[in-house]
C-alpha cells in the first residue's frame, strides 16, 4: 500500500490539475460564445449566396465557366480543415477519419489522392500518409476571410492548371454544444443546381430570371467569391465546433479529476486507519511486555 505521504502529494497534484481544466473549460466557454455569435451571423449569408448560385446555374451553360467543367476523376483533393490546438477530444480525429475514408472511396476507383490541411492538428495526423500536398498551420488560431481567399485562390488555381479533376473539403460542423459533426463537401467543379419551382396556393410556378448584364459576366465574379464564402463558412464552423468540444472535454475531464480525489481520499483514509491501527497495536504490545 503507497505510503500517506505519496497519497496525499496525488491528490494534491490532481487538485491541481482540476483548477486547471476548470479554468480552460471557463476560457472555451467565452471564446464560444463569440465564435458562435459570428458563425450564425454568416450563416443566413452563405445560404443567400447558395441560393443567388443556383439561381444563376440552372440555366448556365456548364461548358461557358472552366470552374463548372467536369472531369474524368484521375486526381482528386481533399481539404481537411482541423483546429491548430487540441485538448478538444476526438473532434480532429473525427475530420481526419472521415477525410481517410474518403481518400480510400476515390482511391478504389483509382484516382490519386492528395490533402491540403487548414490547421495544425490535421497536418500532424496526415502527414505521416506522404500525401499531405501543402499546409496552412497557425491559420485557425485567429483566421479573417483574407485567408480563405489565399486558400480558395490557391486551390482553384491547381484545378484550373489541370492538376486537380475534383475538390472536396472536410471539416467539422457545429450543430449544438454538445454535437459537432465532421462532414464532406464538393468545392470543385462548382455544381450547377436545379431551383425548385416556387408554389403559391396549391400551385407551383416556375420561370427564368433575366439578369443584367449577362448571367456570364454575373458568374464569373460571383464564383471566386462563392468558393471564398464555402471556405470561410467551413472555418467558422471548425473554430465554433473545436470551442464546444474543448468545453466539454474539459468539463469530462474535471469530472474525472473529481472521481480520482475521491477515489484517493478512501485509500488516503485507509492507510492512515491502518497507520493508527499499526500504532495503537504497538503501544499495546509495549504495555503488555512490560506487566
């Protein structure tokens, strides 16, 4: 049996270790609640600009936009967006599963399969695959649009160049505090997407927008911003989802700290009703020899 002294120095020493995942449980918690904040604020104006997309691409001639052409799939890219911190659970290595999944989904068709990671954590559990073709890490940390730009210019330019037929990225959406999902995404081509006909009563109609200028000109602005929204919006889901799961591997990680003091106390207890008992049992033995 451990000895009182190192009994106690344990749960001193997990004492210790409580104050600090309750203090980065705090911290999680604020920084949550402004990431969220800005998460939901730029979700209305994602599913806007999804909308204005496939308004413009029902009735777009896929062959007219390079970023629409569709490939016969020889080489395909999957951005794998992660956190640059851990202490979160598994929500990095519920991406980065779903991301290997995925490369053994097109690596059975024969495509060739190469990652860009978006944040540290991803980075370190692909590279040891060879395939990892560049890495944004100490981007998440404090990320603006201006980085989604460099990463969706950078990414549309090796599509373009032919050096990509396909574009997925992979990230982690936030769906409560308590659920953060990883899912998958097409980035590349941009899929043109039939609009559902409006209904009115019991009726459904349906039309074509005339736009001014030309539905042409009109994509070729909005795609570069569109692939810049898809990017930024897989991002503010990652650093919400990677707050919420922080908070709530901290929260399971003080409980536990809760449970080993508890734990040690008995044992604490234990050697120390053993101690007196040793003690006592001595004194009685003394008193007995000396009659």
């Amino acid at each position: 049996m451990a000895t009182l002294k190192e009994v106690k120095t344990k749960i001193t020493g997990v004492k210790k270790t409580a104050q600090i995942t309750k203090a980065m449980n705090m911290v999680a918690a604020a920084k949550l609640r402004g990431a969220q904040e800005k998460m939901e604020a730029f979700r209305p104006y994602t599913a806007k600009f999804n909308e204005t997309m496939s308004n413009l691409s029902a009735g777009a001639n896929s062959n007219s936009f390079p970023l629409m052409e569709n490939r016969t799939l020889q080489a395909v890219e999957i951005v794998v967006v992660t956190s640059d911190r851990g202490l979160c659970g598994s929500f990095n290595a519920n991406i980065v599963k779903l991301a290997l999944r995925r490369m053994a989904e097109y690596e059975s068709k024969g495509a060739k399969v190469t990652f860009v990671c978006v944040g540290k954590k991803g980075f370190a559990l692909l590279k040891k695959t060879g395939k990892v073709r560049k890495s944004y890490r100490e981007m998440m940390s404090s990320f603006q649009m201006f980085h989604a730009r460099e990463v969706a210019t950078e990414l549309t330019q090796e599509f373009l160049a032919g050096k990509s037929d396909r574009v997925e990225i992979v990230f982690g959406r936030f769906k409560s505090v308590a659920v953060q999902t990883p899912e998958f995404a097409s980035f590349l081509p941009v899929e043109p997407v039939q609009a559902e006909a409006e209904t009115v009563g019991s009726r459904k109609i349906s039309g074509e927008y005339i736009y001014e200028p030309s539905t042409e000109e009109i994509m070729d602005v909005l795609q570069p911003l569109y692939l810049n929204v898809v990017i930024y919006h897989a991002m503010l889901e990652v650093g919400a989802s990677e707050h919420a799961a922080r908070m709530s591997a901290m929260d399971n990680a003080t409980n536990a700290c809760k449970d080993i003091v508890r734990n040690l106390t008995i044992v604490y207890n234990k050697a120390r009703q053993a101690a007196v008992t040793n003690e006592l049992m001595d004194i009685v033995g003394g008193a007995e020899a000396l009659k």
